[in-house]
C-alpha cells in the first residue's frame, strides 16, 4: 500500500515537473506553398501537454477547442480538421483564398501560453504561356523588336532564353515590367533565332512554343524591293502590250470589213450592167452569150471593164451598118 502511494507520488511530481515547464511549440514549415485543390497540413508539436488553444487566418478565428473538444467557425466547417492530440490544423482542399497568415494559440495546465505562425501561398498552376511581337517578323537589321510574355496563371518568375541559354541585360537588350517585355535595341544577325519565356511559380513551371526572329539585311531588303519593282514593271508593259494588240486587232478588223463591203458593192454593179446589156432587144444579135454573162459574174474588176468595152464596140459597129445605104449593102 505505501508503495503504491510513493509511486502516485512521484508520477503527479513528474507531471507537475514538466507542466511547468514552459509551453514551446515547434512547426515543422513556417512557409508553405500549394496548388489549388491539394491539402495543406499545418502540423504544429507543443512542448508540453495543452489544456486549449485557437487558429487564426489573417486575424479571423477558424476554430478553437478545450481539451480535445473543437469548435470550427462555420466558415471553415466541412473545410478544415484540428486533428489531436497536437491540435495540428488540416486544410482539406486550398483555394486562392485560403492563402495568408495563420497563427496558432495554445495554453498549457500550468497556465502558459505560447504562440506560432506559418504563411501558405496557394497558386494556381500555369496553363499557358505564349510569346508576341509588337512588329513585323522578320524584321529589318538596325530596328528595334520588342517581344512580350504572355501567361494565364499565378507565377512570380519569368525567365527568357535564346536558343537554349538564359538572356541576360546589357546595352542592347533591356527588360521591363518584371520580365514581362524584352526589348532588343539594333538588331543585327547575332540576334536571330529561337526565343522562348519560361513562366514559374513554387508549384508549376512552364515554357512557351518557340518564337524564332528572323533578321532581313538591308542589302536583302533591297534586292526584295528591286524584285518587286521588276514584276511590278513587267506586269505594267504586258499590260501596255496587251492592250496595243487589241487596239491593232481591231483596226485590221475594221479595215478587212470594208475592203469586203466594197468588193461585195463593185461586183453588184457589174453584175447589173452585164445583166442590163443581155437584155437589150434591138441588138440581139450582139448580144453576149451565156458564157460571156459568167465569165463577166466570175471575172475581176479588170475583167469586166473589157467586157464592157466589148459590148460597146459591137454595138457601134450594129449601129454603123444600120446607117449605110441599101443599095451599098450586098
């Protein structure tokens, strides 16, 4: 029996040794970064055995508990856990929102109190990251180029490279807005190539497609201009060329059409006269055959002009005889 005394003795003298000792309490991270939708455990470890104690975020209590018995803030409820018996606190799934300062309070039996803090970043992972120009690609030697990272999602890096190397500043190449924009002073053939923007945040990182720069020289950009100005001629003297032939197709057109108008005229008259001589009644025995009336259809202009003379002579001859006296005629 007085054994069992001494042994309850020293136990209640060992745990009143160590409860006034005073309260420490360790964290294992005092900065912690998330992504959107993970848990988060902010893991604490008193030194000493804790009658009560209470969470805070950004000052707004998220629960509170005596021994182990909790009360959440119905803000939190169904979103964190204060898991016994360090009273550690479980975020079940972060947002955004949930990123700040959190500060833990605790007391001991003994009466003491100590507090810890721990920061949470949440970020949202980066979808994309792309590179654009505010000029013209390519881009002639000695302009300026600026080229810009673009990204959708938290980061709080940007980085660029050139065919693989990280760039650095100096006189020629300048950055503005935190990385945002790189701007190359001058550019010459040294600076043509793959550019890329690698984006990061504590949780993601990710790089954007190539952009590769091309630098046209000024004599290239000539010769270009020189070639341009060629087809530009060429296409202006095929055109002159074009409309030259119409003009003189057309003009030969005209003039073809009334030289055969005119031939069509001249053989109709011809034809008529022919055709009036063979009908002439006093003088039907000089009258042109059925031959001669072709060959005066078919012939010529010259053709028939001889035929004509023909025709009249015989008929002055008809006359000639008519007027001779009867008693001459034998």
């Amino acid at each position: 029996m007085e054994r069992t005394r001494l042994t309850a003795l020293a136990v209640w003298l060992f745990l009143s040794a160590v409860e006034s000792q005073p309260l420490t309490i360790l964290v294992d991270e005092s900065l912690i970064n998330a992504a959107v939708g993970q848990p988060v455990l902010l893991s604490v470890r008193p030194s000493v055995r804790v009658r009560s104690g209470n969470w805070k975020h950004n000052g707004t209590d998220v629960g509170v508990w005596i021994i182990t018995n909790p009360d959440i803030n119905n803000v939190y409820t169904g979103r964190v856990e204060l898991l016994f018996p360090n009273a550690s606190l479980l975020l079940k799934s972060v947002s955004v929102s949930d990123s700040g300062v959190y500060i833990v309070i605790m007391n001991s039996f003994s009466n003491t109190a100590a507090t810890a803090r721990m920061d949470l970043f949440v970020f949202e992972p980066i979808s994309s990251v792309y590179i654009t120009s505010t000029g013209s690609n390519p881009v002639r030697e000695n302009d300026t180029v600026w080229l810009t990272c673009n990204v959708l999602g938290n980061y709080n890096q940007r980085i660029w490279s050139f065919n693989g190397t990280d760039v650095e500043s100096n006189e020629r190449i300048i950055f503005s807005s935190e990385n945002a924009t790189l701007m190359i002073l001058g550019v010459n053939a040294r600076n043509s190539g793959e550019y890329q923007c690698i984006a990061r945040n504590p949780v993601s990182e990710k790089a954007s497609e190539p952009y590769f720069l091309h630098i046209s020289r000024s004599d290239q950009s000539f010769v270009e201009t020189c070639n341009s100005n060629k087809w530009e001629a060429a296409v202006a003297v095929l055109g002159v060329i074009s409309v030259t032939a119409l003009i003189t197709v057309g003009v030969l057109v005209l003039k073809l059409q009334k030289i055969a108008q005119k031939e069509m005229s001249e053989s109709y008259t011809l034809a008529t006269v022919c055709g009036g001589l063979s009908q002439m009644p006093t003088y039907e025995s000089f009258m042109p055959s059925v031959n001669d009336e072709r060959e005066c259809r078919n012939q010529d202009q010259s053709d028939s002009n001889y035929m004509i003379l023909l025709t009249m002579d015989k008929i002055y001859q008809s006359q000639s005889q008519l007027n001779v006296p009867a008693s001459m005629q034998t």
